[in-house]
C-alpha cells in the first residue's frame, strides 16, 4: 500500500503544488531522508573549513 497527498501553496503569484508518495518498502521517511542530508552536508562543510 502507498500513501498519497497532495498539497498547495500560494506565495505571491506563484502556487506550489507538491506530491508525496510513500511506498510501504520505503526504508527511511522524507524528514529522516533530509535530516540525514542536511547533516552530512554540515558535517562535510565542516571538514572542508577546518
């Protein structure tokens, strides 16, 4: 079974549509997947600045 939602967003004259789908495979969720991201991404800033 998958998980579907659709939300929208309007900001100024521009309106936002954004899908999320997720699988019952799925390993990770979306904020695990980009909590993930952001962290590797600051600890590799942080590497390359030592």
């Amino acid at each position: 079974m998958k998980t579907v939602s659709i939300s929208a967003k309007q900001y100024d004259n521009v309106i936002y549509i954004a899908e999320n789908i997720q699988s019952d495979k799925a390993r990770e969720s979306a904020y695990e997947k980009v909590k993930k991201l952001l962290l590797n991404d600051a600890k590799n800033n942080s590497k390359e600045s030592a």
